[in-house]
C-alpha cells in the first residue's frame, strides 16, 4: 500500500462508526473517526434492540459518510480500500454496514475486505493515543496475550504474529460485560450497566468494612475459562435478602465495588496464568470493558509485581467502545498480507461478502 486511504465502517452493535485513514507505506494515520451512539435510545428498553438499531444505523450512515470524508479532507474517489465489519455482532445491525460498504465498493469499482469486530478492538492496540497514527511495529512485540474483555465475549487470545489468533480461554455463559449491565439492571442503575456500576464501585469508601461477599467464578478451575453468570446471580440473590437495602445509596455502592471486584479478581487471576505457561512478551487488553480503571489499573499492577519482564500495552480509552478506527487498522495489517492474487480477489467481495453473527476470530 502506497499513498492510499482506508475507508472503514463498523456497524456490529448499536453505535455507527466511519473512519478515513491514510497509509504511505511508512505510517497509518487516522484523519477521521466519526462514532454516532444510540445509548439514549436504548436505554429506555433496558438494552439494544437489533432492528431499532439497524434503522437507526440507516439514518446514520450516510450522515457519518460525508462527515467522516470532509473531516479528512478527502472524497470518495480517492478511497482505495474499503473494510467492513461482517461479524461477529447483530444480524441486523451488520447487516447496514456491509450492504453500505459493498454498494460503495460495487459504485467506485474498489477492493473491499470485511473484519472481525475482535480483530478490530485488537489492533486498536497498535493507534497511538497522541499521534492518532499507527506506532512503531516493534513496540509491540509477539508472542501476545490478549485479554478481549466487552459485552459479548471474554476471552484470552495468544497471538505469535499478525493476524494469528488462538483462543485459550473465554467465558463459557454472560460475558463480562454482559454481567455488568445485567447487575446494573438488578440494581435499577440504568442502562449501559458498565459505567453505572464502576461509578458506583467508585463512590463506595474503603475505609469502611466490606460486609458483602461475592463468589469469584472459576478462580480454582485448571482451565482459562470465565464464567460470569453466577456472579450475577450472586448479586441477585444478595439485593433479595433486604430489597429495601437498594434505596440505601451506601449499600449499592458497597455491591457494586464488591461485584466489580470480584470479576477483576478472576479477570487478572486467569490473565497471570495463561501468561505464566505461554510466556509472552506483551500483554494487552482489548473491549469495551477495558475503558474501566480499575481493571486497567490493578492489572498493571499485578504485571509489574508478579510478572515485570512482560510489557503491559494500555490502548486509548477513547478507542476501547467500537470505532471504525481500529476496522481500518486492522484492514491495514491484513491488507499488508495479502498476496497480489488474493488483493484482485477483493474487488469481487461486493457481490461475495457475507455477515455472520457468530463470526470466529
């Protein structure tokens, strides 16, 4: 890839993103990344609902277009790749974004490649959260261990190189995300549940004795599996002792920090060991979930004293939730790989590529 632009679109879940990125050869830069959420919608339902997402994403998309191209200076002419999220995510809400990419693709007659969402929130790894540009290669250094942390997965993902994924754990029922906002339900906190529950976790004092005690799934099994469903269900049970106790403020604070803590416990505890027998150079940690403080933190920490050769990455916060911006960088690495035949290939994916809900990274 010479002087090119990436044009990358990311509609796997409720927010719509659009993103321009400009490669030449030496760097990636970022010159947009538009994000269009849908969370006041939402959050009167309690959650996302897929085909109100999908018409919303519709409305949206075009608007994130043409913002997204004016912001960068540049038209549609000049794109020269386009990438998409296929999967995994919402049917519908998938569904707009690569309809979208491969009707743009079909009208200018460009290469077109659909992305994992994982992969995507991977390499968000790689943008530097000052320059916006991509960093230097080997500041990253293989083999990696992940730990992918959002709504809809948990999993620990050993990379030796670019684009080779193995998953050596993830939560066999709720997702860590899935966890937080299904505990924020419990506790009438609102939805998205996962800031609502950290704020809550922050405002409880420590100086006072923690007189709930929750279960830390799995802890004990020989495996890097997560199972986060009876946590949740732990919550529950405790806020039905004493239903009057979720008025008391103090009180849902003290659940909140205590169920917050519980899951970072068991996040960190499979992370340290899956690290201990794969050995890798460099941790990082990909999702939404990973916006939360405290998780960043206490790993960190945790890596500094048990583990201090290996390289702890923190990505940006402000590209932890989905972006198109991470879809563009990893279209840019899988772009690099690909041979000149598989390149032409791509020009025929407007009429070839398809979405997959489940879609495997």
């Amino acid at each position: 890839m010479s002087s090119e632009y990436i044009l990358a679109i990311e509609t796997s879940c409720d927010d719509t993103a659009i993103a321009v990125l400009h490669s030449d050869n030496k760097c990636l830069k970022i010159l947009s990344n538009k994000v269009s959420s849908q969370t006041e919608i939402h959050a009167q339902w309690g959650g996302i609902v897929p085909n109100l997402a999908a018409r919303e994403h519709v409305k949206n998309i075009p608007i994130l277009l043409s913002s997204a191209l004016s912001e960068a200076k540049t038209s549609l002419e000049k794109i020269n790749l386009i990438a998409v999220t296929n999967g995994p995510g919402l049917i519908p809400a998938l569904l707009v974004g690569t309809n979208f990419a491969k009707t743009l693709a079909y009208v200018l007659k460009k290469p077109l490649i659909g992305i994992n969402h994982i992969e995507g929130h991977i390499y968000a790894n790689w943008i530097d959260k000052t320059t916006g540009e991509i960093q230097n290669l080997d500041d990253i250094q293989f083999p990696l261990l992940c730990l992918l942390v959002s709504g809809g997965h948990t999993q620990l993902i050993l990379m030796k190189d670019h684009l080779q994924y193995e998953i050596i754990g993830q939560t066999l029922d709720d997702a860590v995300g899935e966890a937080f906002d299904k505990t924020a339900r419990i506790l009438n906190l609102g939805y998205p549940g996962g800031p609502a529950v950290a704020q809550q976790a922050a405002n409880f004092k420590t100086n006072l004795e923690n007189k709930i005690s929750l279960p830390r799934p799995m802890l004990k099994s020989p495996d890097f599996n997560f199972s986060f469903s009876g946590l949740k269900t732990a919550t529950l049970y405790e806020t039905k002792k004493n239903p009057q106790s979720l008025k008391d403020s103090s009180y849902v604070a003290m659940i909140c920090h205590e169920f917050q803590q519980a899951a970072i416990d068991v996040l960190i505890f499979k992370t340290l060991k899956a690290a201990q027998k794969f050995n890798p150079q460099t941790i990082l940690l990909a999702g939404g979930v990973s916006a939360n403080l405290q998780l960043r933190k206490q790993l960190g920490e945790a890596i500094e004293k048990k583990l201090p050769l290996i390289a702890y990455h923190l990505l940006p916060v402000s590209l932890t939730g989905d972006n198109a911006a991470m879809i563009g960088a990893a279209a840019y690495f899988r772009w690099q790989k690909m041979t000149t035949a598989e390149k032409a290939q791509t020009k025929n994916n407007w009429k070839k590529l398809s979405t997959n809900a489940n879609l495997k990274i």
